[in-house]
C-alpha cells in the first residue's frame, strides 16, 4: 500500500508541475526554464546570461558591480571641528558615520572615524574632505563582485519558484504522509532562500553605499608657547615662571600629604609601642633619681 500511495503522488505532483508548467510558460520561456534544483549555484556563464535576457543591454555597460572603498588619512589644527565637517559631508552626500574613536591628550588628539556614502558620490566626499586638513594619504579600491551579484539573484529567483511549485503540490496532497514530505521539502527551500536573500542584502549595500576610513591627527598649534619679545616677553616669561613654581610647590605637598597617609598606619602602630616603653622608661628613671644615696663611712 505504501509504494501505491507512493506512485499516486508522484503521479499528482507530475500533473501539478505540468499545470504549472503551462501557466508560467511565458515567463519560463527565458533561459531559466530548466531551473528546477537550487542545491548547486548557477553557474556564472549561466547567470550572466540570465541576467543580459532580462536587461535587454552590454554586460559590462549596465550590469558591473562593483564594492569601492577608500581610506584617507589627515592633519588637522582641531579634531572637533575635522569630525563635524567630516560628517557633514557624507550627510550632505546621503550618507552617515557609522564608527568614531578619539584617543590622546588636547593639542594631539587621535581620530578614526568610518563613513558610508552612496557610491556614486565617493569621489564627492573625498574632495570635500581634503579640504578639512592637509591630507597625508590616500588609497582607494574597487573589488568587482558583478558575477556574485547576477549569480545570487538567479539562485533566489529559482528558489522563489521552486517555493510556489511545492505550495502548489502542498495544496493538492491527500495523505499526511505527502504533506509532511512536502513541508520538509518546502522548509528546506525556504532555509536556502532566506540565506541567499540576506547574503544578497548585504551585497547590495556594499554595492550601494561604499566605506571610507578617514585617520584624523591633530597637529599642536603655537598659541600655547610664550613668542614674545622686549619687556612684554619679560612679563610673560616670569608669570609662566611663577606658574610654574607655584605648580611645582602644590606637587610637592600634595606628594607629602599623600606620603603622610601611606605612613599613618605605621605611625599608630609606633606610638602604640613606643608610648608606653618611653612612659615607663620615664618611671624607672624617676625612682632612680629620688632613690637617696648610701651615707660614707
């Protein structure tokens, strides 16, 4: 009974697949007709002839994809005012910062700050950033996935159709036997296609949006250093020279004070002996002196 039940599905699912086979005979009459399986990728070849059916143009003209980086490195007289033009250009681009890190003391600062921009304004962006300090780097790349792009988007399109064949043979099952069958053939398909969709999203925004690392160094200016001359550099030489005495004098008691607070334990423990041996050293002493001396002979 098994095997007949067996052959009586095969034999619904053919007539089903037939069915759908005739009504989607316009659309299957493209190269991805013969798509039924999305257990292996299609090949490249294969995708990019997908892909040209369905363009209707040049490959190379109106399908390259293509993910483009840059990385720019910067001198700047202030991190705060680099970052905030440096944002504001990819804001003004369409895009955003998406990571920021300060390190270093005022005067030399340290800042590594990540931009996305919509891809065709790269070149753009990077103008505008030159422009917010003296620029000591520069590289830029471009890594071609045209191949990996067209081959995702034929798989998930196999999936997407090999999914709405099973629903078809799923609504057609009799025994629970063949839905169960079937339904784990379907979670299978709809597992691969939800892999490849997110793998191809993520793609899509390399593609869309490219990144640009931008290194900001903060080069020290001369306002802090004393520069002038006759009796107004006197003056100031000397009140710089105050100041600093004056700090030197603060950190020496401030180092004092904290000695003294390291010490204080070891100071109560020494007045806690040394108190009463010296009280009653005093006492011994006391009774000698008063003791009166023995009369001569």
């Amino acid at each position: 009974m098994k095997w007949l039940r067996a052959g009586a599905f095969l034999a619904v699912a053919m007539l089903v697949l037939a069915g759908c086979g005739s009504r989607m005979q316009t659309e299957e009459s493209s190269p991805d007709k013969g798509a039924g399986n999305i257990s292996a990728p299609a090949s490249p070849e294969r995708a990019q002839e997908e892909y040209l059916f369905l363009t209707d143009g040049s490959f190379a003209d109106r399908v390259q994809k293509l993910i483009r980086t840059a990385e720019i490195a910067l001198d700047v007289e202030n991190i705060d005012d680099a970052l905030a033009e440096t944002r504001r250009a990819a804001m003004m681009a369409g895009g955003h910062a998406s990571e920021l890190n300060i390190s270093g003391a005022d005067g030399a600062r340290f800042a590594w700050l990540t931009l996305r921009v919509p891809a065709a304004k790269l070149d753009q962006v990077l103008a505008e950033i030159e422009v917010v300090g003296k620029r000591t780097s520069l590289r830029m790349s471009d890594q071609d996935v045209t191949l990996q792009y067209v081959d995702l988007e034929a798989r998930i399109r196999n999936a997407e159709r090999q999914e709405a064949r099973l629903l078809a043979i799923l609504d057609s099952a009799k025994t629970v036997e063949d839905i169960l069958r079937v339904e784990q053939e379907l979670s299978r398909v709809r597992g691969q296609l939800e892999a490849m969709t997110a793998e191809f999203r993520y793609l899509r925004d390399q593609v869309d949006l490219s990144t640009i690392s931008v290194s900001l160094k903060e080069t020290p200016t001369a306002s802090p250093t004393i520069t002038a001359s006759g009796l107004r550099g006197v003056w100031q030489r000397g009140m710089a020279g105050l100041i600093n005495s004056v700090n030197a004098l603060l950190t020496g008691l401030g180092n004092a004070l904290v000695s003294l607070f390291a010490a204080f334990p070891y100071l109560l423990l020494l007045a806690g002996v040394g108190i009463p041996v010296a009280m009653a050293a005093r006492k011994i002493w006391a009774k000698k002196l008063r003791k009166p001396e023995a009369p001569d002979s």
